[in-house]
C-alpha cells in the first residue's frame, strides 16, 4: 500500500447535522449531492454510519472519492475518512483504527 495515496479529511459541525449528503459536502453542498450508504459502524463508544463520497455526486466536496464515518454526539456533528485507496477494506479499516482513537474534549 502507498501511503501518499492516502490522506485525512475531518469535519465538524456545532450542531446536529441530520443529512449525510450535507454533512460530508458542507457549505459546498448542491441539489443532487448524495452519499452511497455502507452501513453502520461501531468504533470509539459511537456508532457511525459509513458512506462513500461518490466524486460523480460530490463534485467540490472535501471528502469526494473518501470512505466516510459519520456521527452524532454532544450536539454535534462530526466526519472523518481516507481517500479512497487500492482496497475499499484497508481505506475502511484505517477509519475505524482512527475513530477508535479519536478523544473529544469539552471546550
């Protein structure tokens, strides 16, 4: 596996972010943005829905051809996802390995 080929995307939002279409085009999102939904996760005491930002409908998004896991928790929103690299299971796994260490602190 190249690792040049794979590279981080993370959002936020301060507030609950109810489509995921939106969450992972952020301002940039259009009429016709979508996600592929690949299911649920569960990593890190959350459970995270993993979608695929198809470039064909996420032109101009951060995460387009990124494996995303998407979240709700403290009143906030979060995104976090690896371009997509060789194998859709190694892009996959290094999401989870992340989620499983990321720690959210109280401003």
């Amino acid at each position: 596996m190249q690792t040049s080929q794979h590279h981080l995307v993370l959002q936020a939002s301060p507030e609950p972010v109810r489509s995921l279409s939106r969450m992972i085009n952020g301002p940039g999102w259009y009429p016709g943005a979508s996600e592929v939904r690949l299911g649920i996760v569960h990593a890190g005491g959350w459970t995270m829905r993993a979608v695929y930002a198809d470039p064909a409908t996420n032109d101009g998004s951060i995460f387009s051809n990124h494996l995303v896991l998407v979240w709700t928790t403290g009143g906030h929103t979060y995104a976090l996802g690896f371009h997509l690299g060789r194998s859709r299971h190694r892009t996959q796994m290094l999401n989870e390995t992340v989620a499983r260490s990321v720690s959210l602190v109280p401003p």
